[in-house]
C-alpha cells in the first residue's frame, strides 16, 4: 500500500511518498504533464493520493483513475490549520498531507463526479450568456428611451423589436443598434438549446423534479440546487446548508458583544445569484413572502431582505423538518407544506 502526499501546482507538483510495505520514504519533484503521467503509470498496488482542493485537477483526477489509483481531495484551509510551524514550502506541504493521510486525520470533502461537473458546466454557459444578453437588452433599452420610447418589456415583442430597428438615428447609434440587435439574435439562438438541454437533464433527476413541485423552483435552479448540494446526509440542519451557501452573515462576536456583518459568502455564488432571482420571482407569488420583504425592506435594508427572503424560501423548498430551526418553523407557520429532509430525493 503506497500513500502519496501531493503538493499541486498548475506547471508541477510534489509529492512524498511513504510505501507501508517496505518504509521507503521517497520525496520528488514532477512535472506536469508528461513526467507525473509516467510516474503514476509505473506504480504497482494499492495506492492513495492526498491533494488539497484547488482548480485545474480535473485532468489529474482523471489521470489516477485511468491507473486505479484512489484520490483524496481534502479542505485546503483545515490542512493548514495543522501545520504548527511558519516555515512552509512545497516538501513540508507534501509531508504534511502524507502525515494527516497516515494519521486518519485528512479531512476529505465530497467531490461531485465527472458527470455532475459536466451538467454544471452547462449550467455556467447558459448563465453567462444569459448575463450577456441581459447587458444587452439593457443597452437597447437605454436607446430607446433616448428617443422617448419606454416599453419596457414590450420591447422584446415583435411590435416593439420593430419599432426599435426603425427609429431614426444618429450614424454611430444607428451602427450600435444593429450591431446590438444582431448580437441579441445570436444569443437567442444559442440558449435556446441550452435551455432544451437544462430541461431534459431535471426531468431525468429525481431530486430535481421534486424540488420544482414547489414554487419558484424551475428546471435550472432545481438542478442546480441538486448538483452543489450532492448527498443530503452531509448536511445536518437547514443552518448547515445556509452556511454551505453562504447566505449565513459573517460573525465578530466577543465576550457579551456580539456583532453580526454581511453574509460569508463562502459557497457556490452561481447557486446563491440564482437563489436571490427565484426567490425574488417566487415573492411575487407568494403572499407571506413579499410581506416579509417588505417587513424587512422597511425595518432593514433592502438588501437584508434580498437575502432573508432566499435563506427562507430555500430552506421551505428543500424541506427540513419545521421543529429544526427557527427558520423552518416560521416557513411552516405560513402554510407551507414540509417535506422531511431526509425524504426529499434518495442519496446517490
């Protein structure tokens, strides 16, 4: 049995490597690609690599399974906290991921698979380009009422995109309308599939079907929700999911002050843009939430209750028991119907 602790950089990486049957200890330096794929090729036996989570591994990660290698990804900011020396550099990195891998101490996080990444990635292209043709239409929005024409949405309509093509311009307005108008069809025409392919993917998940049942929820924060939150059981309580999102607020709190900032933001910030938007949606909807954002947008701030109505509205579609925070509870005093948790969708 062979333990690889791996310090992981883009152009290389340094590993120390312990082989339990023999005590070799054996401390390298490779390079990336070609070097560190001979190396892992040549391996004989059960081995196990401990990296600390970062970006650009996907082809490493496929590398070792390709070889039947076993990865574990751990949390970068708990490895470091073991290290109790400020000397650090890349083989102390590598002996310490070895130390906590022999030690029963690596704190390994859930990865999702090569398959859910791939569905997430097509959630991020979609996003994007929705983003981009939103910043477009703003900008025709912005010509339009330059010449006295405010249709807001109507302007999207077939009226109103041929009123937009037929209003006299200046040459380089005129220029920047149809070229913004051609970008706009483009765009059109590139989500218009992705969007038939986010369907077909919540459709053929379970746990994402079931969220849409509730409302607010539609096929891309649905499948969303189900690709960051992966295995439910992780997850104690709706206060640990909040948290995993980052829609908890920050905390410096001492002795008998307690002072509460603006939220972590430590967490997926696709997953929380989208939540914010459905849940914005969802309140024009639903009653007892748009009286709770205008309670709070009165009280607060508006954008306390930008993020109060989300954490509220998620916690009451993802269907934690009522009894177990006081968030839930106050969702399940509104009328709305819990789910248990655990029920929700099986693990996978």
């Amino acid at each position: 049995m062979k333990y690889i602790g791996c310090d992981f950089h883009p152009s290389f990486q340094v590993i120390a490597m312990l082989d339990k049957e023999t005590g070799e200890l054996v401390e390298r330096r490779l390079l990336h690609t070609e070097e560190a794929r001979s190396f892992y090729q040549e391996l004989q036996g059960p081995v196990v690599v401990g990296i600390e989570a970062s970006g650009n591994t996907h082809w490493f990660e496929s590398l070792l399974a390709r070889w039947g290698h076993e990865l574990w990804i751990g949390d970068a900011a708990a490895i470091a906290r073991q290290e109790g020396r400020k000397q650090k550099h890349d083989r102390r990195a590598a002996a310490l991921i070895l130390r906590l891998m022999l030690e029963n101490r690596f704190p390994k996080i859930w990865v999702p698979t090569v398959a859910e990444r791939d569905v997430r990635q097509l959630l991020i292209h979609r996003q994007h380009l929705v983003r981009m043709r939103s910043r477009i239409k703003n900008q025709l929005q912005h010509i339009a009422l330059n010449q006295g024409w405010q249709k807001k949405r109507k302007l999207w309509s077939e009226a109103g995109l041929e009123l937009l093509r037929n209003l006299k311009l200046e040459p380089w307005t005129g220029q920047r309308r149809d070229t913004l108008l051609a970008m706009l069809a483009e765009l059109e025409q590139k989500i218009r599939p992705l969007d038939q392919a986010v369907e077909k993917e919540a459709f053929a998940c379970q746990g994402a079907r079931r969220l849409q049942t509730h409302p607010g929820v539609g096929p891309v924060i649905s499948l969303a929700t189900v690709l960051t939150m992966g295995d439910v059981k992780r997850f104690e309580d709706s206060r640990s999911w909040v948290s995993y999102l980052g829609l908890n607020p920050s905390e410096e709190s001492s002795g008998q002050r307690r002072r509460l900032g603006a939220i972590s933001k430590q967490g997926s910030p696709f997953l929380r843009y989208l939540l914010v938007e459905g849940a914005s949606s969802a309140a024009k909807g639903d009653k007892s939430l748009a009286r709770m954002y205008a309670r709070l947008k009165a009280k607060k701030h508006h954008g306390v209750a930008k993020v109060a109505v989300p954490v509220s509205w998620r916690c009451g579609c993802t269907g934690w028991r009522a009894q177990r925070s006081p968030i839930q509870r106050s969702f399940a005093r509104r009328g709305a119907r819990v789910i248990p948790w655990p029920k929700l969708w099986p693990s996978r």
